[in-house]
C-alpha cells in the first residue's frame, strides 16, 4: 500500500515499513506506459538510460541500490571538481581517488548489469516486436553504445572497470576545466537496430511507436517469465498517441496479459476492450466514481 498525505507518501508491506524500496518493489512491480514513452527509441539519451535501469531493477531489484552507489560517488566526484573549477584550482588528488574508486566499481556493476540485461532482453522483444509488425525473425538487435567498446564489454567485470578507469584517467582534463564528470554509465546509451540501421535514424513515426510498444511489452513478459509472475500494467492514455491498427492490437494484446491493467482515456471509444472483462471509473471534479452510478 501507498498512502499519499500532505506529509508526503508511505509504503506499507503487509502493514509495516519495508526495510528499503527494492524490498517493496520485489513483492509489487508494476509497468507503466505513458506518451512519452513513444520516444523511447527516437528521443533523448536520457529516456533510454532510464528505461535500462528501470526494465533491468524490475528484474532484478538489487539494482536499485547498485544505481544508488553509483550516483552517490558521482555526486560526489561532480561537486569535488566543480568547487575546484570554481577556485581556479587543481582538485585534490587524494580526494578524487578517494570517490574515483567506488565510481570505478559501482559503475563497472551498472555497465555489466546493463549489458547482460540486454542480451536477455533482446530475445524477448524479438518475439513481441515480430508479433506486432510481422517483421522477420531474429530481425531486431540492441547495441550499447558507451564508453566501453564491445570487445570490453564482453570479457566481463574485470575488463569492464579496467576500461573505465583508464577512460577516467584520459578524461582527467577535460572533466577538471568542465567541472563534472564526463565519463561512466551515466552518459551512455543504446540503439535498436532493425537489420544494419538504427531505428532513430531511418525508421518511420509508425515504426518507433511500433517498437516502443514492444519494448514495455517485452519488458512485462521477460519480468513474468523471470519471476513466475507478471508485473502490474499501467498504461496512460497512450490508445489516443496509436493510428487505429497499432491500437487495436495494443488493446486484444492488453486483454491476453495475465495481470492486472489500469489504463486512463480521456475517450472512452478508444478502450476496445469487452465491458465483461473490466471495471469503468470517471473523475469528476476530482471525485472518483464507478461509471455507470
């Protein structure tokens, strides 16, 4: 449970504190798909960095405090070399390894966790993506894309944070007379590739709709097959951003889930779901009612 009061918001497990949000989140995982969504493959870094992470702690929700690690250290390095920048000085050695060195491994663990999330995933998405566009199979590909080359990538942790601090180590300069850290997981990012081309450079509006939708859709079904059970869809008026046949298979793809689906509309008509297998509310005036009374 979640209450929400002008004190801010409280989860509660079986009535009591959970000792952190990733044990909240093993018992309850939810998905969700809003309209920006849409831009997951053709928007900014940032948008597919936070779908990375969030797909990759809904499978595994230990990440949760990986990514805090990381973020903690880089917080900490950024605000040592921008005070330093500030002065007009050199940062401190010392210090800077001193935070260097969990940034090195925290974020070697986010790197690797990134990449094999993605090896698991694609597979899956294939299988939706085929599903929804009838492409051939084995047709789409994922590709990090960082500052860790693949051959690196794929000898694993070791490697991983070998590169990343000898990356750092060359980046030296460039972050101290910037006054941030240029290098890491945190400026990554990741393509999907449809035959030899990136999705984002050649693909029509119609086809990167297609694709995101399969990608919160694979990230359900691997998240049921890897836990046994299936995760909460929460889907935000998306039916209204979809052309009729993209919604139409959205919504019989919805019906065959073996979750629970809440989805909002601001029109009724684009909800094509049988009435017998759902429960209709409206807002008015902020108060919530069950249509039909």
């Amino acid at each position: 449970m979640v209450q929400i009061d002008p004190s801010g918001k409280k989860a509660r497990l079986d009535g009591k504190s959970p000792r952190g949000l990733n044990q909240y989140f093993e018992v309850i995982k939810a998905v969700s798909f809003v309209p920006s969504d849409l831009r997951l493959v053709d928007g900014s870094p940032q948008r597919r960095r936070d779908f990375l992470d969030r797909a990759t702690f809904t499978l595994h929700s230990e990440y949760l405090d990986e990514v805090r690690s990381y973020r903690a250290a880089l917080s900490q390095k950024n605000a040592l070399l921008r005070s330093a920048r500030i002065r007009g000085r050199q940062a401190d050695p010392e210090l800077l390894a001193t935070w260097e060195a969990p940034l090195v491994d925290s974020g070697a663990r986010l790197i690797q966790r990134r990449t094999d999330f993605l090896q698991e995933f694609a597979p899956v998405f294939r299988e939706v993506h085929e599903g929804i566009t009838g492409a051939a199979k084995g047709h789409a590909s994922f590709r990090y894309r960082g500052c860790i080359g693949p051959e690196t990538l794929a000898e694993g942790f070791d490697a991983i944070a070998a590169g990343l601090r000898a990356k750092m180590q060359l980046a030296a300069s460039v972050e101290a007379s910037r006054g941030f850290c240029t290098v890491g997981p945190h400026r990554d990012d990741w393509e999907l590739h449809v035959g030899e081309e990136a999705l984002r450079r050649f693909g029509s509006q119609g086809q990167v709709r297609s694709a995101a939708l399969a990608l919160r859709l694979a990230q359900m079904v691997l998240a049921q097959r890897g836990s046994g059970s299936c995760p909460l869809f929460l889907l935000d008026d998306v039916s209204s951003e979809l052309d009729a046949s993209r919604n139409r298979h959205l919504m019989d793809l919805v019906q065959s889930l073996p979750t629970q689906v809440f989805i909002t509309t601001t029109d009724r008509s684009n909800l094509r779901i049988d009435p017998g297998q759902s429960t209709s509310w409206k807002i008015r005036a902020g108060t919530l009612e069950i249509e039909g009374e």
